[in-house]
C-alpha cells in the first residue's frame, strides 16, 4: 500500500487539531427571564457557568451544592468593583442577593481562597 505523501497528512492533522479546540472558551451564555436566578456553587464550578439576564433589579439565589464551604462574590467584569457577596455558605445552604444591573458583563465567582483560580467562576450579561 502507498504511503502518503507528507504534506497532505501534516495539513489533515492540522485540521483535525483546529476542529478539536473549536470548541474551547467560554460556554454560550443561557437566557434567564424568570426570577429569581438560581445558581449552584459546587467543588470547583458555578453552574450554569454562563447566563444572560434582563439588565436591572436582578435577586440571585445561591445554593451550596457542594461538600465545602462556599461564598459567592459578584464583581464587574474587569473584576475591579464587588457588587455582591453573600455569606459563607455550608453544604446545602443558601443567600438571597438583590443587584441593580446595567447593561454589561459580570463575574460570579466563589470568595472562598484559590476556588476561583481552581474554575468556580462564572460570567452574568445583562442585556
């Protein structure tokens, strides 16, 4: 059987590497209209990651899904102001937060130390 010449096979390895982290970045924001926004803080993720919510009075809802101590802390999105930050919360707790959100980018992130640099984070549009 002949063997491939190595350009064709270098480009269709290419190729097959640049399908495969397409898929890698953020996950597509999912839309939220109900209220109250519900989010779960678990070992070492916010879920859903990524939501897209109406711009202005926004109550969160955090849940403790996870076997640690958790804090949720909402900033602005270049991470320079805190907007929000409930309380620690044990396993299975929960916190009421109520934010005014103008249109823009927001991260929700865990206060607990090195758990945001470990994944749990998450980003808030609101539109």
């Amino acid at each position: 059987m002949p063997s491939l010449p190595p350009l064709p096979l270098a480009a269709a390895a290419g190729a097959a590497a640049a399908a495969a982290l397409a898929g890698c970045g953020e996950p597509a924001p999912v839309a939220v209209d109900a209220a109250p926004l519900r989010l779960t803080l678990s070992e070492y993720r916010v879920e859903p990651q990524a939501v897209r919510v109406p711009a202005g009075r926004v109550e969160i809802v955090v849940r403790n899904g996870g076997a640690t101590v958790h804090r949720l802390q909402l900033r602005s999105g270049d991470r320079t102001r805190t907007l929000a930050t409930s309380p620690p919360l044990r396993p299975g707790q929960t916190a009421r937060l109520v934010v005014e959100l103008a249109p823009g980018r927001y991260v929700d992130a865990c206060a607990v130390e090195r758990h945001d640099t470990l994944g749990e984070h998450g980003t808030i549009v609101a539109r």
